[in-house]
C-alpha cells in the first residue's frame, strides 16, 4: 500500500514538472518572439530615417545663379516699356528653376530713347563702361544662366565686361537672349570664349515682342527649355 501511494506521488510530482515547465517554455517563447519583432521593427524604424537622411543629404539641389542685362525705356519693336525684354525672360526661368537673380548694371545710366541707345552701344565697344556692382559670392553657384538683347548681332559690351569680371570654371553657363529676328546670334560662341573652364550648353532666344506681348508664349519656350536641359 505504502509502495502504491509513493509510486502514485511520484507520477501527480512528474505530471506537474512537465505541466510546469512547458508553461514556462511557452512564456519564453512568446516573450522571445515578441522581443525580436519589438526589436525587428525598431531596426527598420532607424534604417528608415537614415535611409531618408541619406537620400536627403544626396540630393541637395544645385545652386542657380540668372545673371541678366536688359533694359526698359524706349526699345526696338515694343516702343517705351516698363521692363525689359530680357528681364521678363529672366523672370519666368528663376520661377521655374528657384534661381537667384542678379541684374547686370553699367555705372552709368543709358538712355532712354532707342537713337540715344545706339549711339551710346555701339561707342561702348571701344570704351567699355564698368559694373555699377558685382556677385560677391559666385564660387557659391553650380548653374549660371546669362541673359542679354543683342546689340549690333553680339552680347552687349557691359555683358562681355560682367563675364570677364568673374570665374565661371567648373560651372555650367547658359545663354539665353531677347532678339528682334536674328536669334541667338552667335552669341553662344562668345559666352564660350569668355567663360574659360565653364560647360556652355545650348542656348534660348526669344523675341522681344514676345516676351513683351505673349507671357504664356514666352513661358511655354522656357519650360520646354528647361525640360530639354534636365533642369527644373
């Protein structure tokens, strides 16, 4: 009898070891799967945000710079004018692009009257006037688009001045001009000669009287401009 109940005792204390330790198996297991997918999606939350500061970091925009000459006044085919041709042009490319802009400047006023301006032009090609200010901080610019009217089928000479005024190495130059039939002109090839070390790419020319008279016109030749550049 006394050899039954201790066989009996020691089967009730085996039953209750294993019922036992299962539990706690299972407690572990669950607090184990819980812990890894706890520490699963944390690890995923911090390659997340470092994945995005990365990208960040990476695609920090480049710096744009439209450095334009343009005048209001009295021009050729608009008659007097509240702003210039190439200004407008000027305008609607740092809309687009989130540039910086910067109005080229002579130290002397022009004049008002298209006779005065002829004159006055086409003496500054032997004496050439000086910048009423400059960029101070051009090193800071990727992109430097350069907008100007042809005067006497070239760059203005206070345009010419400007690009010999400043280092465009390593940077990309753009041309752009207001023109009242002839284009671009050529011009492209003198913004070249005189932005050593610069990548020159291709250019856009748009009329004066559109600029001046059709803004969606105008507008539509830049975007798709800018859209054949990759720039935007």
């Amino acid at each position: 009898m006394k050899k039954f109940i201790s066989v009996l005792l020691c089967m009730l204390l085996g039953l209750t070891m294993v019922s036992c330790g299962v539990s706690e198996n299972s407690g572990e297991d669950f607090t184990s799967e819980d812990t890894r997918k706890e520490n699963s999606d944390t690890t995923a939350a911090v390659s997340s945000v470092s994945e995005t500061e990365n990208i960040t970091d990476n695609s920090e925009a480049s710096k744009i710079l439209v450095a334009y000459f343009s005048l209001a006044d009295e021009q050729y085919e608009v008659g007097i004018i509240e702003k210039g041709n190439t200004e407008i042009i000027a305008e609607i490319i740092a809309d687009k692009t989130g540039a910086e802009l910067f109005k080229i400047n002579a130290n002397t006023d022009y004049p008002t009257t298209y006779e005065g301006l002829l004159d006055i032009s086409k003496q500054e090609e032997s004496d050439p006037p000086e910048l009423a200010k400059n960029v101070t901080n051009m090193a800071d610019y990727d992109i430097v688009f350069i907008g100007y009217p042809i005067w006497w089928g070239d760059l203005p000479t206070i345009v010419k001045v400007f690009l010999e005024s400043n280092d465009f190495s390593n940077k990309t130059v753009i041309p752009f001009c207001t023109h009242a039939g002839s284009g671009l002109s050529g011009t492209q090839k003198s913004v070249e000669n005189l932005c050593n070390g610069a990548e020159i790419r291709d250019g856009l020319a748009v009329r004066g009287t559109t600029a001046q008279n059709d803004r969606d016109e105008a507008e539509k030749a830049v975007t798709d401009w800018l859209s054949e550049l990759g720039i935007s």
